[in-house]
C-alpha cells in the first residue's frame, strides 16, 4: 500500500445523470477545470448516451473537447454501444467504458439488452478501435456492474463476475472494473472478488474500483481494495450520483472524503486537497438545492493536517 | 478476522450527553431493553458525573441498576473519578471506563486535571476495588481519549499513547482502550497504534476501539482494527453523539452500520440486525426532532442479506 493512487472523478457523468437538474455547459466545464486545476488526473466528464435519455449529458462531445484541452487530464466518457463510442472516438476521449451488468435482469433494465448483446457490442467497438491509428485509439474498458448484488436480483456469484470478465476481455476490452452500483459490497467481497478478477485476467488488465457509500461501506470498500493492491478508484464530488435504473442504489464514494483518507494514510493522490474541498462551490452554484455530501468538507480538515504524509 | 466481535453500544451515554434534550429514564429503559433483546451484549448506560455537569446522565445508577436486570448484558459506565466510581460500583456496574485524554490540553478541559491527577484518580480507584470481594469488582478500564489527534493540539505522538496506556495499567487499571475522540485517525494510524499498544500493554489488557465518524472513516478504521486483531468496538445508535467537549468531535460510528458491515463480512455479533434497525424508533419517539443517522437504516438490508454469513 504505498506509491501512486489514481482518483477518477466519475460526478460529471455519475453524478449529473442521477439527478433532474441540467447543470449548464459552462457549468459543467468550470467544474471539470477547478478539479483538474487541483491535481485530479481523470474525469469521465460524460456519457454518449441519446439526449432524450439522458439530457443532463447532452452536451458530453463539447465537454470532451474542452476536458482534453486541460494538460495531463486524462478524460473518460461512458458509451454504451457501438454508437456512443464512434462518437467518444470523434470527440476524442482517451478512455471509454462500457458497462456490462453482471446480473442480467439489470443489464436488461439498464442498458435493454442481454449479456450476448453487449459482448457483440464490444466486439464491434473493439473491432473499430483497431482500425484507428494508436494515437486516436482511446483505452477501453469494460465495467462490470452490479459486481456485488443486484437490487433486482439480490446475491451475484462470484463465478458469473469472472465469466463476464473474460468475457469482456475475449470480446476485445482492454480492461475490466468493478463496480458496485447498488451499495451491496462488503470489504471481504471486494477482497475475494478482485483478487480473484486479477487472477483470471491478469493484473494488467484489471481496471479498478467504482463503489457506492449506499451503507456507509463505501470506504472501508475502498480499504479492502488497496489491501489487495487496487490503484484506481472511482468517487463523485459531494458524492453526487448514482445509478437512476437501480432503485435504491444511490451515494457514490465522495470524493474530498476518499482524498482525504488516502492522504491521509500516506498515500500520494496528487491531489491538494484544500483545493479540491474548494471545488464544491462551484458544483454547488451551478446546482442550487442539490445536496452535496461529504463529512471532511463539514468536519474540516484535522488541525495540523498535512498531505500525503504517513499518518503518525 | 474470524469469531465473535463486540459490539460495545455507547448511545445512553456518549450519545445522551452531547445533546440538549433529556431523555426521560422509562425511554432509556426500553432503548436499553430493545438493543439487549436485539442481541447487544455490552452498553455503556451512563457517566457516574454531577448533575449539574451532565444533567442529561443525572439517572445513571437507577439505569445501571435496571439494565443489569437484563440477562446476559455487561452494563458499562463512565466515570470520572473516584467518587464516580464508587457510585458505579454501589450501582452495580460490571465495567467502568475512565477516560485519560493523551492531549494534555484536552485533558484539563474535559476533566479539568492534568495526567498526573488522572493517573492519582485511577490510583486511588483501583484500591478501592482490589477491596472489594470479586462479586462486586467491575472491570475497570483506562480509556485513551484523544488518541488519534487532538482537536486542540493537533497531532498527538504515538509514543505517548504507548507511555499513558503502560501508565494507566501500572496504576492498577485492568484494561486500556483507544478513543479516536475527534475523529483525526485513519487505517494507517489504527493498525500501527493499536498493534503498537497491544505489544507494550499485552493482548489481554487492550480493551478496544472507539471510533468516530467525523471525517467518514469511522467504518474504514474499524476494518483496520479487526485486521489488527481488534474484538470490541464502540458505537453509537443513530450515530447520536461525540464530545461536547472537544469542538467538532461528532459523530459516533453508527451502530446500525457497523452491524451491517461485519455480519456481511461473515462475522457474528450475536446481533439481530433486523431487530436493531427497530431500535431507532424507540429512540426517534423520545428524542422527537434530534436527527438519527446510518446509511444501511435509509438504504434497508440488501435484497437476499443473510446475517452473519460470508460475503460471497
């Protein structure tokens, strides 16, 4: 548990499609910039999703573009089909992920189609993304969610999150993650289940963490993740979000809190932490009445707090 | 991290205090009573201190009285000093915890003594009880505040954490615990200080953790703690509570969610949880207005949860 921590801050897309408010463009990018401007190194800034689904992100190729111009930003867009991602490749994302719903009543009521349908989907996104010269070719990522039980179907074997891992792969995904959409992980899940993912599709291929603080789990999750080695981790400003098709499944990770403990323990996010708890003003202007959580933004940082610095 | 963990409820007392509102004694019975029947095996009901400190905690020793009425309940209660712990021991208490603040300064503005007058304190106390036939004898346990950090005087080395807890057993205390007081520790901190007392006062003399949830790490920590080799913990029904002592220290870990977090780990607390989360409305119902808190209460158990079976 020592080195580098990759925080990829997922509110621009997690947080804003859960919610009925429609932050505005230039909003939208005074975000992305405060929390690049404060060291935070990846944002999925959106999702090339049709605007009638979702037109809180309508405006995701814009915020692509502008987010690349941020230098070493690296930006994510989540696409769920062929389509979304020829946009995220004309938008110029430099990562994409697809999510693939390990319990497949979800994926059914997620995404609408089965988990033959989505691994056809990404052989064709794969199948186009090796046709594109390296330098426009972005990372592509499939995420399991509902890794960690299904709020429709309940418990999720562990064999099927594997299966679908490989599977992923085998179609052409160049890593997978996990995701617990509906805040049903424990820390000796997430344990079993990465160390078990990492071995069947080799480390390099495992792409990190998205967890929920639906019961309060969230960072002890979080814990259990680098304990078996995990390095990147999914979270949301003011955890902002959730998942709008999983009734009940709402809280991502917050952000400022997760910074908080890893700096805390030592760990280097490169993230200055004073800046990012600034960055909440400004999601907040742009989203009157929406609440944003978080206990170190209302607690405050501890007196003599310094960052990245073993913890005693 | 296997076998039996206890939970150590401490709402009736670090709860009770930190509020305005005074619960009447009938409803702090049947909290007391509802929280046994749910399967907790150890609550602190009280703090033996003067009315008109703590009037909120003025009927302690007819609660003590009461809850050792309860089959299979350890009844714990704070003290402060000798002539608290006299009235402990007249009410029957079967642990008593006083607590020495490893912050000097808190230390004078919580007991108002230094560590030395504590240390005399529990000198003085410990006479008593070897005087006492061993029916009668409580535990009796140094409870290290402020552990982690002081809101007062910031970082608190861990050398004399180590240096009070060897000081409180040689002044006759059976036990000493760990207080995160102010909610400044993190895993880091918890595996190196409680492994670090653990090896200068013995495995049988560290009594447990008490964490708060301050920053939002009260759950991470714990992990931490079992990892370490941690059994007892403290923690607060509806998170009620803190030090009204110490400026910004709220937020007890949530007894609800702790429950939540170990038994989906697999490990027994002999509670029931769907019993516990009945709980809150006991308290709810006597403390109209004071907000309760807990993610699992709001979330509900997940569909299929099975107590105090393995994750997956």
């Amino acid at each position: 548990m020592t080195g580098r921590i990759v925080i990829s801050e997922v509110g621009p897309r997690d947080g804003l499609q859960s919610i009925a408010a429609i932050m505005p463009t230039e909003a939208k990018k005074a975000w992305i910039a405060a929390e690049a401007g404060a060291g935070v190194r990846e944002i999925e800034v959106g999702s090339f999703v049709p605007a009638r689904i979702l037109p809180q992100l309508a405006d995701t190729a814009e915020l692509v573009a502008f987010a690349r111009s941020l230098p070493g930003l690296t930006v994510a867009a989540l696409v769920p089909n062929l389509k979304g991602a020829l946009a995220a490749v004309e938008a110029g994302a430099h990562k994409i992920t697809l999510p693939l719903s390990v319990s497949e009543t979800h994926s059914q009521k997620n995404l609408r189609r089965s988990h033959a349908e989505v691994l056809d989907e990404v052989r064709a996104i794969a199948e186009h993304l090796r046709s594109l010269p390296a330098a426009r070719r972005p990372r592509f990522e499939g995420g399991l969610s509902t890794a960690f039980g299904c709020t429709l179907e309940g418990p999720v074997p562990t064999a099927q999150v594997l299966r679908l891992g490989e599977a992923l792969l085998a179609a052409g995904a160049d890593e997978v993650g996990l995701a617990d959409t509906t805040g049903y992980a424990n820390p000796t899940m997430v344990r079993e289940r990465v160390t078990r993912l990492r071995e069947v599709v080799g480390e390099d291929c495992f792409a990190g963490l998205h967890l929920h603080n639906t019961r309060g789990l969230g960072l002890a999750n979080v814990l259990a993740g680098l304990e078996v080695g995990v390095t990147t981790f999914d979270s949301s400003l003011g955890g902002l979000g959730g998942c709008p098709f999983a009734p009940g499944a709402s809280g991502n990770v917050v952000t400022e809190d997760l910074v908080f403990m890893l700096q805390s323990m030592g760990l280097d996010t490169g993230i200055d932490l004073p800046r990012l708890l600034e960055v909440r003003a400004v999601v907040k202007a742009a989203l009157p009445g929406e609440p944003l959580y978080g206990f170190t933004p209302e607690a405050g940082l501890p007196l003599g707090f310094k960052q990245a610095e073993a913890g005693s």
